[in-house]
C-alpha cells in the first residue's frame, strides 16, 4: 500500500520556523500510522522526535495530530485513512501544549493539571479487614474513566483549552469523576466543592470535542456533566465555578478567536439539536462578525462510526 | 556537573518500581524515582489478563505456590515462591484500598478467572487491562504522596566503586544534559528484555538496559535461558491476545478445526502452561496443521456480551491489527516472544549481592532490583500468567523496605565526576562518526536471529547460529551511525544505547542456553527432550568475564515440593 506521510518538523536547536517533510512509504496491508512513523525514524531520518512504547493503544505515548485531529499513532491504521482522507496523510503533534521537537510536545501542564484534582484514593475508615466490599456495577462505571490512558488527544483539542489555558480541562476532570464516584473514597464532599470552583467543571462548553477524539472511549465531556448533576445535588451551587457557566462565550469574547467552532459543529453532527441550539447564540454573534465558519464540515457525525461504515462496505 | 543525590533511587517507573517507591516512601525515606518514559506509560500497562493470589477460602497459597512450583518446572526457588503467593494476598488487598477497581463477584468481593497451568480460579482482574489499572492507580497514590520523579530520563551507566554501586548517570532526554546521581542505594526495576526478540509483544521501550548495565556493572544474571513464547500473539506485530481468553473458555483449533491440546494436554487442555501450550501449536503448524504459521484462537462460543464487556480490548486488537471480529470469527495466532524469567539475581530482599558474605554468586554492593528485571526465582523455568503482575508488587515492596533500611546503614559513597565526563566524551564521539549501518538494522537482525535460534524449540545448533550472528552484530557495533546529533529529545542517541545493553543479554542468553544441557519449562531442546534433575536441578549464573558472559551455577532452593514429573 502506498501512503505519502507529511510530517511537522521543528528542532529548537536550530531555530527555525516548523517545517514539514514529505515521505512517500510502501506499507504492509495493516500498518499503522506509528509503523510508517517507525519505519521513516529506523531507516530515513533518524533525527525525527515522537513517543510510542506499547504499540497497542494501551500505554498512551503517541497521541498526535493526524489530518488535524488528535488520534493514537499506533491505532489509527494507514489504510483506513487512505480510503476515507485522500492518500496523503499530514501528521502534526498535539495542540494546547508546546512542542518540544517535532511530535514531541512538553505534557507537563498536563501532568500538572491532573495532579489539581487531587487524586489518590482515600479510603472510607474505618477500613475493612479484606477488601471493600462493592457492587460490581459501581466498579465497571469508574471503569469508564478509569480506561483513560492519559495521552492527551482530549487536552490537544480541547477548544476551550485553546482560549483559556487556566481550564483544568477533560482528562483531569474524567479522572476527577473517577474519584468522587468511587464508593470507597472518604473525601467526596471535598472532591466536590474543589471541582465546582472555577476553572473545573463549569468551565467546559460541551464541544464534544473530547468525546470524538478519545481513543478509549473515556467520554470525558460526559464524567463532566455528571460531575456538574453531582455538585449541584449536593448542594455546591455557590461558587465562582457555577456562576461561571458561560466561561466559553466569555473567553471567546476576551480573544475575539472563533475558529473552534467549526470544530464544535463538527463533532456534534447535525442531528444533535440540543447541543447545536446551544451553540447558537456563539455562532450568532460569530456570524454578525462576518466570521461564521463553513456550517456543514467534511464529516458530519462521528468520523469513526463513519469509517466503521466504510470498512464494512469495503470488506463485502 | 549537574548533580542529583537521594538515598534511594529507584530506576524504573512500571508497577516493580512503583510500588518499590511506594514502599520505601511510606517508610519515610528520601527517594526518587527515574524512568525514562513517564512512568504510566511503563510497559506494566499493557498486562492485561490478570494478576494471581489465593483470596478465596476453598483456595490456599499453598496451592498457588505447588502450581507455581510445578510450572517452574522445579527450577524456582521455593522459599521466594512460598513468600510471593502467602505474603501476594495482602498486597492484593492492598492495591485494592488504593483503588484499584477489581472487577467483583456477585457478593462484591474480588471476583477471580481461570488462567494457566492453575488448579483453582485465582486470577484477579480489571476486565483485560489489569496491567494499566494497577499502574494507574499506583501513580495516583505517588502523586498523592508527592514522590519526587526524574521523568523522561535515561539511565546510561551505573558507577560502581570496589564493587559497590555508588549511582549512577542519567541525562534528562528534554535537554540531553547528563547528570550524576549519588544515591546509597540503587534500585534496578527497569523491565524485560523485550526487542532482543522480533516480534515481540514487549513495548519498544523494553529494551534491558537494567540487565546490561547491571551485567557490565558486575552482577549476575539467572536463568537467562528461560525466554518464554506466549502461545497467543498476533501475527501481523506480535501484539498479544491475553491468557484470559482462553481463561474465560476460548478454544485452540488447528486448521482441521481440531481441539488439538486434547493431545498434548488431556485434562487441562488450553489451560495448560504456557510453554506446553506453546510448544503444542509450535508441533502443529510444523506438521503441517497451521495456516501461514499460525493456529487459531476461538471465541466464538463465548459471546458478545462477554466479549465486550470481560475482554473488550482483545476484540479491539483483533480488529484494529487483524481485521477480525472475533464474535464471528477465529483469530489466526501464533506463540511469540513474551517475558524473560531469567534476571538479575537478587534474594529475597531484593539485594544483587549475597549479603551471608560467602559469595555464592557475584553481585553488586548496594544495587538492588525487582520486577521483569530480576530474577528472586519464583518463575523458575517457566512463568505462570498473572504471576508476573504479583512478582512485581510483592518484590517490589520488599525491595523498597530492603533499600530503604540499607540506606540507613551506610553513607554515600565516594563518586568520581571522571565517569560522567566518560559518558559524555562517548557521546561526542558517536556524534562524531562517519556514515555507517542504522541501529535499527543490527536490532532487527539480532531479533531474527534469537527468534530462529532460540525460540519455542531449540538445538546446540540454531542455538550456536544465534550466538554467532549476535557475536558479529556486536562486532558492527562501532560502525552504527547517527542521523541526530542534537541535544534535545535524541532518540537516535537512546536507541544505540539500547542496543548496546540488549546485544550484552542476547549474548547471556544465548551462552547460558547453550549451556543447559536438559529440557526444562520454556527451555525445550530438541537434541535433549528429557529434564535432568540429576545434573541440571539447577541455576545457570552469567557474569561478565574478559571475553563475554562466563556461566556458573547455583543450587535451587527446595522447601516442601520434591521434583516430579510434570504433566497438565
Ligand atoms: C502484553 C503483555 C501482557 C502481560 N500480561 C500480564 C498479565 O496479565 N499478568 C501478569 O502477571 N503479567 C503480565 N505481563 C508481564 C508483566 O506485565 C511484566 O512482567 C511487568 O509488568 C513488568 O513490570 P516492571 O515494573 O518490572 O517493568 P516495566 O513495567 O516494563 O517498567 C520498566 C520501567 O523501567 C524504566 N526504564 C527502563 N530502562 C530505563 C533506563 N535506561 N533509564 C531509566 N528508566 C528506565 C521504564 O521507563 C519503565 O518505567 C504481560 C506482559 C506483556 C508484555
Ligand atoms: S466538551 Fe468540554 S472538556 Fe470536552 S473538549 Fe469540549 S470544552 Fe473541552
Ligand atoms: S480521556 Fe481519552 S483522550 Fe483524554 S487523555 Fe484520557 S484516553 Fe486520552
Ligand atoms: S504506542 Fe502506546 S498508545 Fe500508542
């Protein structure tokens, strides 16, 4: 299989503006995105800077933009891309952090940002002789954000992270939830108020971005919102958090930036008319600034259902 | 020179070196943890079948520690067994208090799943990602203790003085700046060997450095024969289909769609030890039962809902690496590279040198290790799945305690800053040369060729082949050639280092191989079919001698188990 990789270059050391090379590979049927990757840094140009270990979506090292969007290097398969994007393939790294060399990016604000939210289970006292005993459902929901392996695709695009950098943004909150939902943790009121305050929870405009570009079906957007029922059924409504709900539309206003939304709509598909009428009032006043981003873009609903489709049709 | 020092550091961020932390920090010592990827990526993450203890009433960690025994094939020190399977079931307990989500039976309490070569259900799991929840949930107690990490630095060498590890040196790989780390005590808990082999289902950053620089430093390695082939690997990258497929009842079938362990392993058929498992598929595509060298593992029968909930990333692997839906359909594997069981000798303590001061085996004053990387022998000749997971834990957290109260005992040692200009006039010199071969180049053949030598089967010949061809790619050695010569996030530069420490243990392989004259667990020669207890109950040591690994031997500790003949 043919592909033409185009890779963002940038080397601090010498100083340049970011640069992009182009590689046209011979690929195996079932090579991923990090196998060409490999295949270029073993053979051809030993100098290009990415992450990757497990090579099985598990270890979280080789997010990057891939045609634009935060995808795992080491899931995202070649072929697939090929047949629905067009066969060259841009590869950039990740957004909202800053590139160290090539598709490195320097994570530690990431890192920072998860340690926040204080994590660490504190068990319940007095503390059982053996184990807690619990029910396995409870298990398998924390399941869900526990699936997170920290590798950043929601942070890159993340579009209020893109204008406010204060944002603890959807990893750390997916972890968040992972704490107070967990029947054994002794802190939950604690938890509770912390995430309320401002620049956690209310902060998020429900782009859905997150959703779309977790690999590991995290759905952070969504442990946002149950964090946001969660706080206000106990009660932690008061505070410069909650009053913050609009925190979106007011930093686009402070920047003036728009382009996000493009990424919004497209993520939310057009059959989602609550998340969409929400949008609205943003999109008005975006219109009236004559910056209105194409309303129908490439793909409407979820890339991935989408090439699934495509791989089924392709395969019969 | 830039220079860091705490009394214990602890190399390696996967779940040995994580709970090493965790341990010695709750102790109260002054420790620091360095890993040269952040620490959750650690390969750790990726187990995904489970991890084994006895917690149920009708179960005893006698039982989990004959079945260990047994699937050592008599070769695993059964005093470091009796402690892993009696003292695993508190650290169990314990990682569950610190969130760890096990997933629960119907009563609510750690639910467990049948795994190989077990004769009860004793393998606690997180649906089929164990690895990643443990490893997770460890660091977030680390970050919740505030553990002081060197992340993303690479360990090069360890500095050795009258055989005493007095740090070692690391560079920072965001910068390239090398540092000197002192630390009174040293702990190795840097993973396996993974890409001697090709393919392997071992993440790229498993690449021995631990057992190279330990090698050169002087310790010993154990048991480096036993290299164990998982039976169920993808054949596209080697990406591994966990034991807990077969765990929760998944069939081998050859291409005639036969049971076929029902010859090789009449009563616990897929269940089996891995190595018998892996050699019986090894004999079927061999004999022509294979398609394209690989038999099939089938999960048909189980269903969606199991499937998807129980083993819900291997239906994703399938169909990311194999196109295959493994509802609907067998999936084509095959045995491949998996875990080392060999190591750095350690006791149970977790110390490499024999601290009796009889000197039964070299070793190093005040380096410690634990994990994938040492060898306290409770794998013996051959590992048991999910056992692994537990060495890790309860080594770990032994050795944390044992560095920790050396370092009490003693003072930093003296370190010359001569060794880290060593280091760096290295480098320069690498920078420095011409044109030549790619590291890559010399991996990928030093994998083919343990892969055809000194694999599933093996003879005195494909064995000395292996050697031979590992021998002249380390000759090349000095030929490599960089295409970076940049300070910053040289992976190049990481990538010769690598392959230097890997080429030093292909090498111990390969020789305490050759030097096994018996069949024992993975270790299957086919020019010596029969164990030996007579001559080769066993340890085999390898340490560095003047012109490669020199091999001597160590008696196997034996408490209640006598040898007998193995069968499933
Ligand atoms: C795919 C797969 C599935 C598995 N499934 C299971 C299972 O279900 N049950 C089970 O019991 N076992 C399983 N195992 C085995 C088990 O996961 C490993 O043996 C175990 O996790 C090893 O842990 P570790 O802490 O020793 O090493 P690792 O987790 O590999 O960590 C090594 C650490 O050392 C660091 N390091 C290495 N070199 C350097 C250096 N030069 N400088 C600085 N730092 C360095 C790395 O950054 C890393 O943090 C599996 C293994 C694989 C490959
Ligand atoms: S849904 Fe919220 S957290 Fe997720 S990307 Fe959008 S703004 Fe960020
Ligand atoms: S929530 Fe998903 S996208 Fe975000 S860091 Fe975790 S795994 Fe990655
Ligand atoms: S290499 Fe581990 S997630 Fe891609």
């Amino acid at each position: 299989m043919q592909a033409n990789l185009k890779i963002q270059r940038y080397d601090p050391e010498v100083g340049e503006e970011p640069r992009y090379d182009s590689h046209q590979l011979d690929l195996p049927e079932y090579a991923t995105v990090l196998d060409a990757l490999l295949q270029i840094r073993d053979d051809v140009d030993g100098s290009l800077a990415m992450r990757a270990s497990c090579r099985s979506a598990i270890c979280g090292s080789c997010s990057m933009r891939i045609n634009g969007e935060a995808r795992l290097a080491c899931k995202t398969l070649i072929a697939n891309i090929v047949q629905v994007e067009g066969a060259e393939v841009t590869i950039e790294p990740m957004g909202n952090m800053p590139v160290v060399k090539d598709l490195v990016v320097d994570m530690s604000m990431f890192w920072d940002k998860v340690q926040k939210i204080q994590p660490g289970l504190l068990p319940k006292t007095p503390e059982p002789e053996r184990e807690f005993i619990v029910s396995n459902d409870s298990m398998l929901d924390l399941a869900t954000a526990l699936n997170c392996i920290m590798c950043g695709a929601c942070v890159s695009d993340c579009t209020v992270l893109e204008v406010d950098k204060e944002f603890i943004g959807p990893a750390a909150l997916a972890k968040a939830y992972r704490f107070s939902n967990d029947p054994r943790d002794n802190a939950t009121d604690l938890r509770l108020d912390l995430y309320s305050q401002e620049n956690y929870i209310w902060s998020c405009t429900r782009c859905f971005q997150c959703v779309q570009v977790c690999p590991k079906d995290v759905a952070p957007m969504e442990k946002i919102m149950s964090l946001r029922k969660q706080t206000i059924e106990a009660g932690h409504t008061n505070n410069p958090g909650t009053r913050h709900t609009q925190a979106f539309a007011d930093s686009i206003r402070k920047t003036g930036r728009l382009d996000e939304i493009r990424l919004t709509v497209k993520a939310f598909g057009i059959t989602n008319i609550t998340a969409m009428i929400q949008l609205i009032p943003i999109g008005w006043r975006a219109f009236r600034h004559k910056k209105m981003p194409h309303l129908l873009p490439k793909s409407i609903s979820s890339i991935k259902n989408v090439r699934r489709i495509m791989d089924k049709l392709g395969n019969e | 020179m830039a220079t860091i020092q705490h009394d214990v550091i602890i190399i390696g961020g996967g779940l040995a070196g994580m709970r090493a932390a965790h341990e010695a920090l709750t102790q109260g010592g002054d420790v620091a943890m360095i890993s040269k990827i952040y620490p959750t990526r650690s390969h750790s993450a990726a187990a995904q079948g489970g991890m084994q203890a006895a917690l149920t009433e009708e179960d005893s960690w006698e039982s989990h520690a004959y079945d260990t025994v047994k699937g050592s094939d008599y070769l695993g020190d059964q005093d470091a067994i009796e402690i892993l399977c009696r003292e695993g079931v508190d650290d169990i307990i314990a990682m569950e208090r610190m969130g760890v989500i096990f997933n629960r039976d119907e009563s609510g309490k750690i639910d467990a799943r049948a795994f190989g070569g077990t004769s009860a259900k004793r393998t606690c799991f997180v649906a089929d990602q164990t690895g990643q929840a443990l490893l997770h949930v460890m660091w977030e107690q680390l970050l919740r203790l505030g553990l002081k990490t060197y992340d993303e630095w690479f360990v090069t060498d360890l500095l050795v003085e009258n055989n005493r590890c007095v740090g070692s040196v690391a560079m920072q790989i965001s910068t390239g700046q090398l540092h000197l780390v002192r630390a009174k005590a040293t702990v190795l808990c840097t993973g396996g060997a993974g890409h001697i082999y090709a393919p392997s289902t071992n993440g790229l950053a498993v690449t021995a450095d631990g057992l190279g620089m330990a090698y050169r430093a002087g310790a010993s390695l154990m048991d480096m024969e036993g290299v164990q082939h998982h039976p169920t690997t993808l054949k596209s990258n080697g990406v591994l289909i966990t034991e807990g497929a077969r765990g929760e009842g998944a069939y081998l079938l050859n291409s005639k769609g036969e049971r076929f362990m029902e010859n090789y392993a009449p009563n616990m058929l897929e269940l089996a030890s891995r190595d018998v498992v892996s050699r019986a598929e090894t004999t079927e595509i061999l004999e022509g039962r294979g398609v394209d060298g690989t038999v099939f593992i089938d999960l048909r029968h189980l269903g969606r809902e199991l499937i998807t909930t129980k083993l819900a990333q291997i239906y994703e692997l399938a169909r990311d690496y194999a196109n295959c839906n493994v509802i609907e359909e067998p999936l084509p594997i095959q045995p491949g590279y998996h875990y080392l069981m060999g190591g750095i000798k350690t006791d149970v303590d977790g110390r490499t040198w024999d601290v009796s001061g009889n000197n039964k085996w070299k070793g190093v004053e005040a380096l410690f290790a634990a994990g994938e990387t040492a060898n306290v022998s409770v794998h013996g000749g051959n590992r048991l799945g999910g056992n692994s997971l537990l060495d890790t834990v309860v080594f770990g957290r032994r050795t944390g305690a044992g560095a920790v109260e050396y370092a009490k005992s003693v003072d930093y040692g003296e370190i010359s800053e001569a060794s880290v200009k060593d280091t760096e006039a290295r480098i320069k010199s690498l920078f420095d040369r011409p044109d030549g071969v790619r590291s890559a180049t010399l991996r990928r053949e030093m994998g083919a060729a343990m892969n055809d030598g000194i694999a599933v089967f093996r003879n005195e010949e494909s064995m000395n082949i292996a050697l031979q061809k590992v021998r002249a790619l380390k000759e090349k050695l000095p030929e490599v050639s960089l295409h970076n010569s940049g300070r910053i996030f040289n992976t190049d530069l990481l990538a010769y280092f690598e392959l230097e420490n890997m080429m030093d243990v292909a090498e111990a392989i390969a020789l305490s191989a050759l030097s096994r004259k018996e069949s024992r667990g993975a270790h299957a020669r086919t020019d010596f079919p029969d164990r030996d207890d007579e001559n080769w109950l066993k340890h085999t040591l390898a340490t560095k001698g003047n012109s490669g690994p020199e091999i001597s031997y160590l008696p196997v500790t034996i408490t209640k188990w006598e040898p007998t003949v193995r069968s499933y």
